[in-house]
C-alpha cells in the first residue's frame, strides 16, 4: 500500500514533542487528530487514515480559524513581582524560579539571613528584632528600613504558600480530566509513538467541556479512541497507556505489582483530594440539592469532586483486576457530587426532570472524608441500600463496583461553548463571553442589545437553562 509523502510536515520527534506538550493543556481533539496524522504518517492503513480524517478536516490548522475557548487551563501567577520587589530593596539578586514555591521560599530565606528571618519566624509583632538585637546582629539599617524589608519577606513567604496551592489544586484538576497523563515523561511518551497518539488524542477527548444538556456527558472514549488504542501492540507501553485509561482493557496488559502501584496511585490522589474537600465543604449545603450558595468557591469544589471522582473510580478498577473489591465489605466511600447552579437545576425541574438520583446517593451516606479517616463507617451494604432507596443499582452507576463500558461515541466536532452553551459562530462566542452571558451574573448593561441581537440571530444553537431579559 502506497502512502502520502509530504515533504512539508515537520519532523516526527517534533510533532511528539507538541502531542506531549497537549496533555498539559487544553487542546481541541480535532487538532490532536491533525497532529496524529502526522506523527503516524506512513503507517496508517487506509481505513485508519480515513477515521482520523473524520476529526482532522475540522483542525484549525485545516480550517484557517480560531477558537473563542482557551487552549489551556488557568496556571498560577508566579512570584516574580515580589522577587522583584525583594531584589530592589535588598540591593541583591539570587538564583530563583519564581514559578516555584520551594525555591520562593529558599529565595526568601537566603534574603533574610542576615536579618534573622526564617520563613518559620514571619510574626510581624513577635518575630521583629528590636534595636539592641539589630545591633548586635550588626545591622546598619533603620528602623523604617527593617520593617520594610521583614514585610518584602513575609509577602514573599505568603506567595509560596498561595502559590502552592494553586499548584496543588491545578494538579488534581489535571488528574480529574487527564489521569495522570500530565506525568508522562517527554521520552517515555516518545519511544511508543503508537500508545502516544493514543493517549494524546484520548486525553483531548475527556478534556472537552461540558454542555448544557439532560442527557448526560458523552463518552470521552470514541471511534478514534478505540482505533488507536487498537494500534497499540501486545508490547508496548501499556503502564503509560494505564496513566490515563484505568479500565479492563488496559489493565489486563499490566503485571499485577504494575496494577498494585497504579491502585497506590490512585488511592493517594482519592484521599487528598477528600481532604481538600473537605476543608472547602460548606455545612450549610442543601446534600440533597447541592445547590450552590453565595460565598461557595464552586469552581474549585467541583474540579476537586472531578479529581476525588476519576481517582475513586481508578481505585475500584485496580481493585477489581487484583481481585479485591471485598474490600469494600469493611469501607466503601461514596462519590461526590458537583454543585449546581440554581437556574439548571431549575431547567432540570422544567424539563419534567428532577436532580441526579446519585445526589440522592451521597445524601444519604456519610461524608467521604469522614469514611477515609476512619471517623464514620460506610460499608458496601449501606452504598447498596442508599442505591436502592434511589432506585439506582449500585453497580451499573458505579458506586460499588467500576461503572460498566460505555458504548463507543461517534466523533462530532467540539462545539464552541460559552458557559456550557454552544454557539455556532466563535466572534460571537468571544463578544457572548465578554458580555458575561450565560454565567450566572448579570450581562453588562452597555452590551444587553449585543447579547439580544446574538439570540434572535440564531448564533446560538445550545439548550438554555434560563432566558431571562438580562442573561
């Protein structure tokens, strides 16, 4: 069989070291697919090269368009303004990744030293040195000087604590979409070109955003998936593969040590992030609703209950390849619900609808946190009878044993989504965002008429949970 030689495409190593550089960001499968063609080029069969093409002719690179929606995920804000702001007042520089919290605080440290600054002695009222101890210290600074300069370091030893949560939870928002896809080392990821295409384009699949609808999110596992994880020979780089596809298929090419370190994986991710959660649960919190209240941090709740989720979810599938879901007899932690937004839930409601009967599942049990750290009791027979009670079964949703396959998707072009509403056109899309249309808030009032004129237009073509004048 004779292949297309294009003498323009760009090296394979480099078109791998993009797909790598993907599984950290945000990128549209229909541009994965184009770079998929091109890593595989000459080593596609026909029909194989046809099934990407359903994806790749809709690439940007294709289409000579743009996209309203981000191609990556929110990254933290470094400390480089307050290194700066340290190196004037000091009148010296260090070695420093202002992008990093460890080497923040060792900047800080270094910095303070000849003050007597530890980022453990930050008290602004306890930990200053007065005048004698100044002194003696022989520092010839003022008074004013040395407030000055104990502040720069105490902001500097705030940044890395802010800045390493934000890491942290941008982590485990990585882990709730990708698995650990983000972990794959850059050579690992290129020595099995066939398993890297896969888990490129599978990644860009389960980062999609979700839309606005009553029928639940699409499997992220389609008819692109499916033929390139088909590709993957019986000795190649499966525990890579297993990084962001924990399920039967894969796991049954793992040795069980791999399946016992992957379980370790996961259960670690699960009671972090349960902590996490935990420390941002509102007791307030209607369990049977989950309405979100004024004040409620939802976005980082719900990609924490994402992460929490995806990494039970690894832990029941390890647990049933090793044989040992009669764990669960002794504790069984339930899943946690996302909060919602009042007007969907009200859509819910107006659409002859009612909340998600798993809502009903996790009202009804104890708090997963409180089932991990031993100081409630949930066995598997309690997750069984609150199913039951929800009329669910327990295993087909996945609260005892891992959720059942899914049928294969066919693939559809990624709709561009303003707020979960899809809109057919992305000028409109970005003018709709910039309005603050369909979030909740009030649109702002110089851009009402651009908003009503965007909706009698029919650019957008996306269910609405609301139609209020000013939204």
């Amino acid at each position: 069989m004779k292949f297309r030689d294009d003498s323009t495409q760009p090296p394979r190593r480099e078109i791998l070291v993009e797909l790598h550089a993907s599984l950290d960001r945000r990128y549209r499968p229909e541009d994965v697919a184009d770079l998929v063609l091109q890593a595989l080029d000459g080593r596609l069969s026909r029909r194989e090269r046809v099934v990407l093409e359903r994806a790749a002719k809709h690439s940007s690179r294709r289409q000579g368009g743009f996209s309203s929606m981000s191609t990556d995920y929110t990254r933290p804000v470094g400390g480089a303004r307050q290194v700066a702001a340290a190196t004037r007042l000091f009148e010296r520089s260090a070695e420093v990744d202002p992008d990093d919290p460890e080497s923040l605080l060792e900047f800080a440290a270094t910095m303070g030293r000849e003050m007597g600054w530890t980022p453990e002695r930050t008290d602004f009222l306890a930990d200053r040195l007065n005048r004698d101890a100044r002194e003696a210290a022989g520092m010839d600074v003022t008074k004013r000087q040395y407030n000055r300069r104990f502040r720069v370091l105490r902001r500097l030893a705030a940044k890395a604590h802010t800045l390493g949560v934000e890491h942290d939870k941008r982590r485990l928002l990585m882990v709730g979409v990708t698995g650990f896809g983000a972990d794959i080392p850059l050579e690992r990821f290129a020595a099995d070109v066939d398993a890297a295409c896969f888990v490129a384009y599978y990644t860009a699949r389960r980062k999609v955003r979700r839309e606005f609808s009553l029928s639940g999110r699409e499997n992220p596992f389609d008819e692109i998936a499916s033929m390139l994880l088909d590709r993957c020979a019986a000795d190649g780089d499966w525990w890579m593969i297993a990084q962001v596809r924990t399920a039967s298929d894969v796991l049954g090419h793992l040795t069980e040590q791999e399946r016992g370190r992957l379980l370790g994986r996961w259960s670690a991710v699960m009671r972090h992030s349960a902590e996490l959660l935990r420390d941002r649960w509102n007791p307030g919190t209607e369990r049977a609703t989950m309405i979100v209240k004024r004040g409620d941090d939802s976005t980082t709740w719900n990609n924490l209950a994402v992460a929490y989720n995806a990494a039970r979810a690894g832990w029941l599938a390890c647990l049933a390849s090793l044989n040992a879901l009669d764990l669960l007899d002794v504790a069984c932690p339930g899943k946690a619900m996302r909060l919602m937004a009042a007007d969907l839930v009200r859509w819910h409601s107006g659409s002859g609808g009612d909340v998600d009967p798993n809502t009903a599942v996790w009202a009804a049990l104890p708090l997963p946190w409180e089932v991990l750290d031993g100081s409630a009791t949930c066995a598997r027979v309690d997750v069984e009878a609150a199913c039951r009670a929800a009329k669910l079964d327990p295993a087909g949703s996945g609260w005892t044993v891992p959720a059942p396959k899914r049928g294969v998707a066919v693939f559809r072009p990624t709709p561009e989504l303003v707020h979960g509403v899809s809109v057919a056109d992305p000028v409109w899309a970005a003018l709709l965002r910039r309005a603050g249309a369909f979030s909740g808030k009030r649109v702002k009032p110089e851009m009402i008429a651009d908003v009503h004129h965007g909706l009698a237009s029919g650019v957008v073509v996306g269910d609405l949970p609301v139609r209020d004048r000013d939204r």
